[in-house]
C-alpha cells in the first residue's frame, strides 16, 4: 500500500527527548515499512525514519527563533502532501485540524487520527467534517459525533523498555511530561513533599509556559527531595521511570492518550493517575496502578500501589499497547477505508489534471 | 459569470466603521451583481450584500470574545467554498494565504487579490505557490516573484464621498486609521504639536494594539489640540476627512495600498503621505498631496499642501481609483484567466465525485 504519513513539524521523529504524536508516528512508520508498505513520512527535515522522508522545513521548528507563524509552515506541508495526493492510495494525517478542510477534495482518502482534545472553536470545523474517516486513540476521547473508524491505543516497542524488577533505593516518585499545567506537575510536587518523598521530575518547558515553570516550579526545586532532569532521552527517560518506585500522572485534562503510563508500566513501574480522559483505559486499576478521583487519593493510593506486581505492569502493555497492535490496528483501518471506497467508486486514483 | 467572492471573516462586509478590505469587497462583489454576474460573498453573517451571502458565523469576529482560534473559521469558510468549487466559475480569494494550499485541488481557478505584505513565514509559502493568480493592489507591493495577472487599484463609489470645496475654520490636519504604531498616529500627533496644529484622529484599535493606544496615544489627546473621535462611521469619516485642511498619511511600514489616501483626495482634502509602499503611486505628488521622505519633511510641506486644488484631488480619484475602474480591473482578470484554462483543459467544471 503507498501511504502518506503526515506528521507535525513542531519536533523531530522519532522526538530526541519528549514528545507524543511524533514518537506514534515515528513507530506507526517504520513498522509499515517493514511490514512492506511504501511509506512517504512528511515531517521536520531532521527526522530519521525507514521511510522516504520530505520535508518542508529542515529541522523541527519547536525551538527555531526565527519561526513567527506556525500554520504558514503546516500549510507549506499540506500543499506538498495534496499537490502528490494521486501518488498514494491513502493520507495518513496526525495534525489534526489543519488537513480538514482540504482533504475532502482529492480522490484519495485522509484518516485523521484524532491526538488532541477538541475546543468549543475547533469543534464547529469538526462538527463540519464529521463525515471523513477518524482514528480515536481513546474512547475517552470521542467526545464529539464523528465517523470514528475504530479506536487505535498508541503503542510502543518493549524491546526499548528494560523490566527493572526492583526500583532503586532510596525510592522515588516519577513524574515525565511537559511541565505545564494540565499536565500536573505542581500536583507532584504537592503529593511528594506532603508525603516525605523524593521526586524526579522530567520534560520539557514550551516558550509559552515558562513562566508558570519560573512562578510554579522552579522555586520548589531544592534537587534533594524535589528534582528536576531537564529534557531526557530516551535512555534516561527508561532509567528515570524503571528506577522508580512510583510514577504518578496527576492530570487535570482529558488527555486523550498518555504515552507515559505506558512507558512507565512498560519498565515495570506502576501509575497512580487521576481519572481523567484516557487513565481508566489505559491503567489496570488495582492491577498496574490506580485510577484516583483526588490528589488526596493519589497520595494515599501509594503504599499499595508499591506492592502491585511489577513484571505484571510489562505483560500488560505487551499484550495491549504494543507497536504490533497500534499497526495491525491502523493497517486494518487502512484496509477498511479503501474498500468502502472502492465500493463507492469503482476506482481509488484521479487522473491527474494540469492547471 | 459564477463568482465567489471569499471575505475576511474579521469585520463585516462592507465595515460599520473602518476596514479596508471588507470594504473593497463590499463594492467590488455589488458592483458585480449590478453588472449582471451571479455573486455569492463568504462572508460574516452581518454582512450587507446585493450578492447571494453564505456564512459560518453569525457575526464579524473582531470584538467577538467567545472566539479564541480565529482560523478554525477560516478554514470553516474555505471548507463551505471549496466543497461547492464547481458551481462557481471563478473563485476570488480575499484572506490572503489561507487559501493558497486548497485552492489548486479544485478545477475552478481561484485568484487572489494580495490584501496585505508578505513576511519571512509566508513568503515561502507564496513562493511555492507562485503560479497561482495574483492581482496586486499596488506595483510596490510586488516583492515577491509571483503570477501576477495585474494590478488592480482599490476603488471608492465617488457618490458616498462629498466633496468639501473649503476646509472648516478653525482649520485642522486629520489622521484615520487602526492606531496601531505602524499606521504612525503618534508621528501625526508630533508633527501637529510641533507646528501649532490642531489634529482630529479616528479609527478603530485592535485588542492587541491596545497597550500602544494607552501608553503612546492617550496621554497625548486633550481633546482641544489633538482629538480622538473614536471609531467613525462613514458620515462621519467623509465628515472628518472632507473638512480637515489637510489629510496625514504617517505609515512607516510599506502599506500595499492605503484606502484614506483616495477617501481623503475625494473629499477634496490634500494628503500629505511618507514614502512607504503604495504612497508614491497613489498621491500625485505636488497635485494631490506630497509624498515625503521624513516627518520633518511632512511637516514642512504643510503651506504648500494647503494651495493645492481641491477639486483636482477629487477628479483624480474619479479618473484612477473609482469603483468602475476596479471592477473594470477584476471582470479584466476574471475574462484572462478563464480564457487561459479554457486553452488549458479544455472545459471549465469538474464532474462532481461522491465520498
């Protein structure tokens, strides 16, 4: 199958710290290729994929000073992907509303998959195109009425995530994520400080939420109990959760997905997370971690949560948020789409018109 | 003809006070349907139009608090104007780049008028799609390599704008515009204070132009020398213009086109511009006003400015900037490009294809 994998451009894939949607489309990638699809990534210049790579831009523009309007660069993208859309069978686009309105007007069909969460602004071009084809990553997430394929769990490859049995002493608490305030890392600290216990914390800080880190954070960083890695990579980030006794993801959005509490269980390190979006999917309660309804709760959830079975955590996310099943789920999709499509044609290629 | 003519969504069309793109369209698309053409405006929903008026918001966004991502409405808009693309036979872009990455994915052509400047960002999106049609609004806005079919100058209905044979007593220099650093009202408050003039200024200030009006402007008007009438309505602007000795026109960035200028001239009313963008082409210099290289220069040509002929800065907008001459201008453009796809293709309607 020719597929086009469309990618933000905001950071590299596969990221070389943090970052999501560009870890799944990185993984989602290069398993398509090896499972013998032609894949074309479209994505920051400085990714690194199995797949032919194009790029409008040559690194990630996260942090390039020079960039004052992000969509001039995601339109410059979405012209490169349509101007080509004849040359695939299917467009696989990640960066969510940007593609909607102009993926109905080739012949070959776009599947978004839906890694955000929707506003009441971004819900009305939604609403408008409820028709095209979604991939949820939750069901959790399907909050608005739309033509949702199936749901697809973002998945990760064990084999980068070393089992640490036992958690290091003396035993901390892990946090990984943006440092942004939906993300809860102040609910952390607050947790780990009233409890007497240390804290490592990780992720990175967007331009736009340094000053909640500078008012917020920062001054509670003492580096004994409260400590703070900067970014880490990938490495670091397997030793940072598989060392820890504890992960906790102190949410307060629906975040649609949450690929920490999978990489955490992956190591072995069960997840105390507060209910909200994806958590009570994506943790086993009573099993893997616990889903919690205050941070009261998280904090107290912590002595039995130590006692869960760590090599359990693993099994549970090889048999449920593995890559196999994230790309049997979108390839399954795939075949869905242009099928129905097929039925309703006759035929999946435009003849290509010269203006 | 079938014409769409897509508007910014920012301010109705035509504006209840200022706005200078909503208000071209506004005469450009009833001008059309006085010639005979069947018109449909995308436009907001307040919109006034002799044309057929298509929606997705009830209201011009400007001062709408609820909106937080203005371009889920654009893309909104280009959604509702692209998914009925062949039932136009000419689509007439007005909201800049936006359109650029949809518009060649339909049969009909699209042209889009360049309403603004180009930055670093979207120069490069312009220059990928360079072999769009453009119409300049002015020959210096030409900075960039692009398909330009003509240069089409804004036009005014002459009807809307009495002119003022004599200036009021006692006599003062007016400013209209947004009072946004740029557009220089902190340069027209200078030149008056320096020179013993009285200064009337109205125009609208954007929420985030906000914080220069209340440090640069406000403390500045005393409502005896320098006056702030607010936002104005028509009446009311051919009112301030026609009155006023002597119109300032202090940009210091390259405004593609400056609608006061030509409002000013029919009125009667000399303008006295900087040498920026459009200026040297829309003030006849030593005729119809002054195109000046400094402040103090404008400050300086003022008792020349005030002999100039009042009636020939009215004829010479009726001779070059009138609303007949820009529709001219456009049918012009919309009959060319039709004629060269047709010389292309062959046809001009894509079969419609169902999804």
């Amino acid at each position: 199958m020719k597929i086009a994998q469309v990618a933000p451009l905001w950071e590299r894939v596969p990221p070389p710290t943090y970052g999501g949607i560009e870890l799944v489309v990185s993984r989602l990638t290069d398993e398509l290729v090896r499972r013998g699809h032609e894949v074309t990534l479209f994505a920051s210049g400085d990714s690194q994929t199995l797949a032919r790579l194009e790029a409008v831009y040559p690194r990630a523009m996260r942090l390039d000073q020079e960039i004052q309007d992000y969509s001039v660069y995601e339109m410059l993208e979405l012209s490169q992907v349509y101007e080509q859309a004849a040359e695939f069978d299917i467009i696989h686009s990640h960066i969510g509303m940007a593609a909607l309105a102009i993926a109905p007007l080739v012949k070959t069909p776009t599947i978004h998959t839906l890694h955000g969460s929707f506003s009441s602004d971004n819900s009305k071009l939604y609403h408008l195109h409820q028709k095209q084809p979604y991939i949820s990553i939750s069901n959790a997430q399907r909050q608005l009425n739309l033509n949702y394929l199936r749901t697809v769990y973002n998945g990760i490859d064990l084999e980068n995530y070393t089992l640490l049995a036992t958690p290091q002493e003396p035993p901390y608490l892990a946090f990984l994520g943006r440092l942004s305030p939906e993300k809860g890392p102040q609910h952390a600290i607050a947790i780990a400080k009233q409890n007497g216990w240390r804290l490592k914390m990780a992720g990175k800080i967007n331009i736009s939420e340094r000053q909640f880190f500078e008012r917020e954070i920062a001054p509670q960083i003492d580096s004994k109990q409260i400590e703070y890695l900067g970014e880490v990579n990938h490495l670091e980030k397997v030793e940072l959760l598989g060392n820890a006794a504890l992960t906790l993801f102190p949410i307060n959005w629906p975040e649609p997905f949450g690929l920490v509490m999978i990489e955490s269980m992956a190591t072995g390190t069960p997840v105390i997370g507060m209910n909200n979006g994806s958590v009570p999917e994506v943790i086993s309660h009573g099993k893997t971690g616990f889903v919690c309804q205050s941070y009261e709760e998280m904090a107290a959830m912590i002595p039995e949560a130590l006692e869960l079975n760590r090599s359990y955590c693993r099994e549970y996310v090889k048999n449920k948020f593995s890559v196999t099943q994230m790309v049997d789920g979108y390839e399954a999709a795939y075949q869905q789409l242009l099928q129905s499509r097929i039925a309703l044609n006759g035929h999946l290629y435009s003849p290509k018109v010269s203006f």
